[in-house]
C-alpha cells in the first residue's frame, strides 16, 4: 500500500503510485489514510475520527485496491522499437555543450558505408520481424545524403517484396545547416520525419550552437527551416537545450517553446536541461524554470486537442493517462539499440565508443544471438528499478524515466541517476499532477 500527497497552497492532493491515480482530499482524509498506512488500529481510527465501519472500509479499500497497469512492452521478440544508426561521425558545428566531443565521439571522422548499413539492417531483420523506427544519427547525418538514401529505399524494397510486413519511421535528426535540392527530394520520396536542434532565440542559440570557425549558425539554420517547411513540411519536431545562457538572459522554457511555436511554425518540442560538467558557464543551476512551464504547456497541449508534444512532460502525462508505466529506468539496449559507423552496437547512441557498454559488432558470428538478460552488462538486471533500493522505495519509480547514456555522463555508470537528475524528475511529476488537478 503506497500513498504519496503533494500539497501546494493549502491544495493536498492524494497520489497513488500503484494505480496511477490521484485525487484532491482534505486535511482530515489526509489523518485518516496516514493513520490507515501506518497499520493504527481499526476501531481507534474510527474512534479518534468519528467515523463508521463503512466509512473506514471504503477509505481503506480505495487506497489498496488493486489496479491494472499496463507494462510498457520492453523486450520485442517480434518487432524492436528504435534502431538508432550513426551515419556518420563528421559535424560541421562545435556546439558548446556536445557530449559526442564535436561529433566524433571517441573515434575519427569516418563515414558508415554501404555494406555496414546493408550488413546492420539485415543482422537486425534476421532477429527481428520487424523495426518501428528507424533515427538516423551522428555528427550531422546530411553530410552522408546516400546513407539517408539507401535506408530509404532498403526499406521500400523490403516492403514491396513482401519481407517486412510495414516500413519503419525514419527519422533524422540534424542541425539544420543542409537544405540542398538533393536532401528535400529524400525526404520527400522516403518520408522522413525531421528534428532540427534548435536552443532558442538568435540571442541565445548563436552562444551554445557555433559554427567551426566560432560564429553562431543561427541565421543560415532558421533561413533552412523554412525552406524545409515550403517544400517538405518538415521539420515537424525541434529539440533544445535549455542553458545558463537562458536564465541570464531572462528567457524562460516557456519562452523557448513560445518562439519555436510562433517564430519557426515547429508544434512539437522537446527542451531539456543541459548535460554538462558544473564548472562550465553554461551549466544550468536552477532547473525551476521548466516547472514554471508546466501550466502553460498543458494548457497548450489542451487547446490542441493533445495533438502537440513536449516530450519532457508529455511521457508523465501519457503514463497517468493511460496507466502504464515502464519497469526500467530506460529501455536502451532493451527494446532499443544504435550502431556506431563502424558497425559498433550499443545500447544508446550517447555511449558509442565507449568499450564497457559495447554490446558487439554486426561482423561478429555471434553477433546478435547473445541474450541480453545475459550479456555482460546484464542489461534486464541493471536497468530494471525494482532492483535498486533508490528507485523501489521512490514513490516516482512508476512514471519516472530516465537514459542510461546521460546518467554514464553524470554519474560515471549508465544505470546510475544523479540526485540532481532523480529530485528534478520527481519535482515534474508533483507539479504535473497539481496542474492536471486545476484544470480538471
């Protein structure tokens, strides 16, 4: 029996953790379900409270009932969900905050050819029915356009012959420095979804996303968006990095999500708080601002029909919504997997080149039989919060989610959340719930 109560300006707001559900209550309903969870004698609740059998039975059976929840599917004998492919390791930008050191990660610069790509897909075909999604990753993936190319029509040709029952999503994500003829007729003939990184307004955008010879690469990239937009309609989503730059700036996560809305005709966001050491000047020291937002997002999302995305709440509202949650911290290296340009697999693309998280290689004859309950990793074991004293008493461990690949750069271990990471993720989840209740 887990209850958790959030209390805002005299507003407490009962949580149930294991049915997803939560409900406004007063004071005194607080005393009673607190003295229920604490095993208090029956007949001394009922006496202190002035209240009958019926009435203690009703409260009782309401926090304890059981409740469905709906396991997120995290282990796909059938179909995998994402296949991440770094395409290549070149980028024409030096974003100040790139964890992937410039692009490269920790390799040179080198481009996947032809026969990895072909070799990757028909490894993870040959394990799998079927793939969702496919992200197409790097350095800056328009810098390998026959890459993007061949993808696209390896999936067509699967498809039309009959081998795969639907084509995969391809997504690309890129810096919006390439809108070449060449680019849109690929987007256009493959349909691929496009996510532009953006941080902001010029002002602040030009100081975290620079170019190789220093300058901000604000203009040519807002200049390619639209150009995109006219001829492909895409990008439909936008990713940002919310920084220090930001708040010295007085510019808020609403702000940001504001200006990609109205300035740049983008619906769907996904701004998150910068991964960095803390002696750098951009590393984010207060993170109030994306609670701030909170209101304002869901009132968005509400007059769009809940059309529109903001990843970052979005999941937590989703989960309460639907009733399902995920019994991992992350399912990289689960039901997701990334392939380095040398045919490297990882469980997150965040962790390429990194030899302790290195699942394999697509070359490899034993290369994708291994099961991952059993690797070396012990991915299920590690990932999985019921096995971690942190995350099973966590009253936040049903509608948390975290990734391994930014939890290795803070923490030094993949399947560690930082306390940083683990108080801001609880703080959204109280302060979702608490603007759910004002509108409902």
């Amino acid at each position: 029996m887990r209850v958790h109560f959030i209390e805002d300006k005299g507003n407490i707001i009962l949580y149930l953790p294991d049915s997803l559900k939560f409900f406004k209550i007063n004071s005194t309903t607080k005393s009673i379900i607190k003295d229920i969870v604490n095993f208090n004698e029956k007949t001394l609740i009922m006496e202190k409270y002035k209240i009958n059998e019926d009435q203690y039975n009703y409260i009782k059976t309401f926090i304890t009932k059981k409740e469905i929840i709906n396991y997120e599917v995290s282990k796909h004998k059938e179909c995998l969900s994402k296949l991440t492919l770094n395409i290549t390791n070149k980028c024409n930008l030096d974003c100040k905050y790139c964890y992937a050191n410039g692009g490269i990660y920790n390799s040179k610069e080198s481009q996947m050819s032809e026969n990895t790509l072909k070799k990757t897909l028909d490894v993870f075909l040959d394990k799998y029915k079927n793939i969702q999604s496919i992200q197409l990753f790097g350095g800056e993936p328009t810098l390998n356009l026959a890459a993007i190319e061949f993808v696209g029509d390896y999936f067509d040709k699967k498809y039309n012959i009959h081998e795969i029952d639907f084509k995969p999503i391809i997504s690309l994500v890129t810096n919006g420095t390439c809108s070449s003829d060449r680019f849109i007729g690929i987007i256009n003939k493959y349909n691929i979804q496009l996510t532009v990184s953006i941080d902001g307004p010029k002002c602040i955008n030009d100081k975290t996303r620079l170019l190789k010879n220093g300058q901000g690469c604000s203009d040519a990239v807002i200049s390619n968006i639209f150009k995109l937009k006219k001829y492909t309609k895409q990008p439909e989503n936008a990713e940002a990095t919310f920084t220090q730059y930001h708040v010295n700036s007085n510019i808020e996560v609403s702000d940001v999500v504001e200006y990609i809305k109205k300035d740049l005709g983008i619906q769907n966001i996904h701004i998150v708080p910068v991964s960095c050491e803390k002696t750098e000047d951009f590393y984010l020291k207060d993170r109030s601002s994306f609670v701030k937002s909170i209101p304002e997002i869901i009132e968005n999302k509400k007059k769009s029909g809940y059309k529109n995305n903001y990843m970052i709440i979005d999941r937590i509202i989703r989960n309460l919504i639907s009733k399902t949650t995920s019994q991992y911290i992350c399912n990289a290296g689960i039901s997701t997997f990334s392939v380095s340009t040398k045919g490297d697999i990882y469980p997150c693309f965040m962790l390429t080149d990194i030899d302790k998280y290195k699942l394999g290689n697509i070359r490899n004859d034993d290369k994708f039989s291994l099961n991952i309950s059993n690797d070396k990793l012990n991915l299920f074991d590690n990932s999985y919060k019921a096995n971690s004293l942190k995350c099973k008493n966590c009253f936040n461990n049903t509608l948390c989610h975290g990734c391994i690949g930014i939890n290795y750069f803070n923490t030094g271990n993949a399947f560690k959340t930082s306390e940083e990471d683990c108080k801001f993720m609880k703080t959204l989840t109280e302060n979702i719930i608490l603007s759910l209740c004002k509108i409902s």
